[in-house]
C-alpha cells in the first residue's frame, strides 16, 4: 500500500502524469513487491521558476527535475530492493522527462505499521488480524 507523491518541473500535462502513474506503479511492484491495485500515485507540477538547483532556477538550465517521496511499511524492504527501486525509478524518469537532472530525489519513508493504513485500519491491525484468522 504505498503512497507516492510525484513532483515534476513544467507545466500541468495529464499525459505526462498518466506515464509518470503507470511506471511508478509498474517499478514500485517490480522492485518493491507492492500490490498495483494498493499503490497510489499523487502528481504535482512546479513551474521551473520556482525551482532551484544550486541557487539556479530550473528555467535557466534548460532541463527538467522531480523528486520522488515514497512511503511504505517499515521492514517490508531490503536495502538492496530500495537501492534498485531508486536506480530504476531515476532512469525511468529520465526516459519519461527532457534533461533530468542529477539533482532529482528519490525518498523511501519507511513507517512504522502502527502508524499508518488505509480503510481505517493499521497496517499493523493486517498483520495481527491476518495471524489470527483461522488457517484455510
């Protein structure tokens, strides 16, 4: 069940955002094990006006950027299952967007199941109720 919240330099664009959805999901999974049906996608723009690097506004440098912040469940995920993920997700976007530059984040928040879930249950709750449901 993760939750991503995608920012991109330029303007809105529902193509952009609709690419952007379909290979954070597919990478999420492949990388991270996540369910698609669970992985929520939230993309914002930011005109490059108001993005900087270096003191420099985006707009200037002729390039594009995105961070990326993830959240997951805590100890669902190998170090080198996030490494990867990183590593897939910036060479994704640098395929999807013009210019990347290095300066584009990837963070994996890992938090703790008790403190968050979804349909007003815990992931933690899952996890309980699901050792103690009766064995099929």
């Amino acid at each position: 069940m993760p939750l991503l919240t995608v920012t991109l330099t330029g303007s809105v664009d529902a193509r952009r955002s609709a690419a952007t959805a379909a290979i954070l999901t597919e990478l999420t999974q492949k990388h991270l094990g996540k369910d698609p049906a669970l992985t929520a996608v939230a993309i914002r723009y930011l005109d490059p006006d108001h993005w900087f690097i270096g003191g420099e506004a985006m707009s200037r440098r002729n390039a594009d950027s995105f961070s990326l912040d993830i959240k997951v469940t805590e100890g669902t995920n190998t170090k080198p299952q996030i490494a990867a993920y990183v590593d897939a997700v910036f060479a994704a976007m640098a395929g999807l967007l013009d210019g990347v530059r290095e300066e584009s984040y990837v963070v994996v928040h890992e938090v703790a199941a008790a403190s968050w879930g979804f349909g007003g249950k815990t992931q933690e709750f899952r996890f309980i109720a699901g050792k103690l449901a009766p064995a099929a």
